[in-house]
C-alpha cells in the first residue's frame, strides 16, 4: 500500500514537472489566431499578453496568491520599449531606477503594496453603525406613532388589584390563589 502511494506521488510530480513552461523549454507569450488578437487587443490597448494569467483571459489583476498577470499593466511607450532591449543585455548594467521602471511596466503593485491594509475596514464599520441607528431611531418612531399604547392590565397595580380581588372573591380555594391566603389572620399562608 505505501509502496503504491509513494509509486502514484513520483509520477504525479514528474507529470506536473514535464508539463511545466520551464522543463519544457517554451516559455513564450501564448500564440494568438486573427481573431483572439481582433478580440482582445482593442480591450487591452498597446499592451503585451505575456502568458496565460489567472483565467485564461488576457486581462490584469493583481493577485498575490497568483503572481502571473496575463497582460503587462503599462502599455508600450518608446522609454520602456528602450528600457526593454536594454534589459535583454546584461542586468547589472541597469540602474535601479531603470530596474523599477521595468518593474512598474509590468506589475501594478509591490507584494507590499497589495497587502498593504486599504482602510476599508473603516467604511465598513461606518456603514454598520449607520445602519443600526437608523434601525433604532425607525424602531423608536415605531414605537411612538405606530403600536398602540400597552393595557392598563400590564402595570404592577392593576395585577396587584386583581390579585387582591381574586382573594376577596376566594378564586380557587383548593389549589389556586384563595389556598394560598390566610383569611382568618388576613395575609399568606407559610
């Protein structure tokens, strides 16, 4: 059985390696037909599709769990057409304002820069709050305009009125009110 496990992950990681773009040697942009480049590039402007990307399509997001846009985010100017060819020399002969230049035509955002907090969280909690006092302040209006006032029956007087009637009426004298009280001494049993 462990033999069979460990026969099965050897062969799915060399079937993950051989189909992969750097074992096999071909890793250029994806080849587009007539009418994918008729479809895509009025959509995309003059910008590069330089590979596959999170869905297929050639469009960008920045996704750290997917490093890969499709499309480069700047589009093709003359200065980083320039900052191109010279990257396909030697890298230390660039600057590291050319190497961030670079950087910039092809990703929008640093790692640190996408995962860097947004603040979102503040007009989150505002619209929460907002939304429960309006919710307190309708329930307040409901209160006052719309629901009738409570019975008089509800009050602590009227329940004590009721139970001192039950009393002088003898309500129940086997296992109500009226065994409970005491009427010779005139309060409740012990």
């Amino acid at each position: 059985m462990a033999f069979q496990l460990s026969r099965h992950a050897i062969t799915i990681s060399r079937r993950a390696l051989s189909t992969s773009l750097v074992k096999s040697q071909s890793a250029k942009a994806p080849a587009l037909n007539q009418e994918q480049v008729d479809s895509y590039y009025p959509k995309i402007g003059n910008r590069d599709i330089v590979g596959f990307g999170f869905n297929g399509n050639p469009n960008y997001q920045d996704r750290p769990e997917f490093p890969a846009p499709a499309v480069r985010w700047a589009p093709n100017t003359e200065e980083i057409q320039a900052l191109r060819q010279k990257e396909a020399g030697d890298w230390s002969k660039l600057s590291m304002e050319e190497k961030k230049a670079l950087y910039r035509a092809s990703f929008r955002h640093t790692y640190a820069e996408m995962k860097a907090p947004t603040g979102e969280w503040k007009s989150i909690l505002a619209g929460t709050l907002l939304g429960c006092a309006v919710a307190g302040w309708f329930m307040v209006w409901l209160k006052a305009y719309v629901y009738p006032s409570l019975p008089v029956s509800i009050t602590d007087e009227w329940k004590e009125d009721m139970l001192e009637k039950a009393i002088k009426q003898q309500q129940n004298p086997v296992e109500g009110v009226a065994s409970k009280w005491d009427y010779e001494s005139n309060r409740w049993k012990n």
